[in-house]
C-alpha cells in the first residue's frame, strides 16, 4: 500500500537531454525523504518516438508509503526549486493525478 502522483507534460524532443539530466536531479533530492519509493518516468510504446522539432510526451510517476509524507515533499523548497526547473522544459501545465496504491491479490 502506498500513494503516487503521476504528472504528465509535453516537452520539444529537442528538450530530452535537460530532461534526463533534472531527472537525476530530481532523484537526489527525493530519494533522501522519509517515506520515499521510487520514482519512474513511463515511456509511451504505443507510439513512435518523435522525431526533430516534434513533442513528446513526459510522465513521471512518483510514490511515497503515505500520503504525508508525499504532501510533505511537494511542500517542501526542493520541490518548488525543481518545479521551477520543470517549467523551463515543458510548453503546457502539466496534468497532476494522485493515486493511492494498493496490491491487487
């Protein structure tokens, strides 16, 4: 059992190495708060990878043990440092859905 945000952007695939590098970033910095999990970034197989000035399309999951520590994060400076980072890459508001986790058998 556990929670997870997943947050969904449009990026320029001229944009993907900054990307993967705030991705590491991103990592460092919540890798070291209490209730941590993972982080994973989903790559859309369904579709062609884009090709020159096109979009791709980003997700990031993230998941926490609990709910408070998540809010805990996404309240926290780093997170506001990195969103600021984020918005640098992306071209549209990103699409902010939270879930909470629970084993299927």
């Amino acid at each position: 059992m556990g929670v997870a945000v997943l947050v969904t952007f449009p990026i320029p695939v001229q944009r993907e190495p900054a990307l993967r590098a705030l991705l590491r970033s991103h990592h460092m910095a919540v890798s070291k708060q209490p209730g941590y999990v993972r982080l994973r970034q989903l790559i859309d197989q369904s579709n062609p990878q884009p090709q020159g000035d096109a979009q791709m399309s980003v997700q990031l999951m993230l998941e926490f043990q609990r709910q408070d520590q998540l809010t805990a994060w996404r309240e926290s400076q780093q997170h506001q440092q990195l969103v600021r980072k984020y918005q640098q890459l992306w071209f549209a508001a990103p699409v902010v859905t939270f879930f909470e986790i629970e084993e299927a058998w």
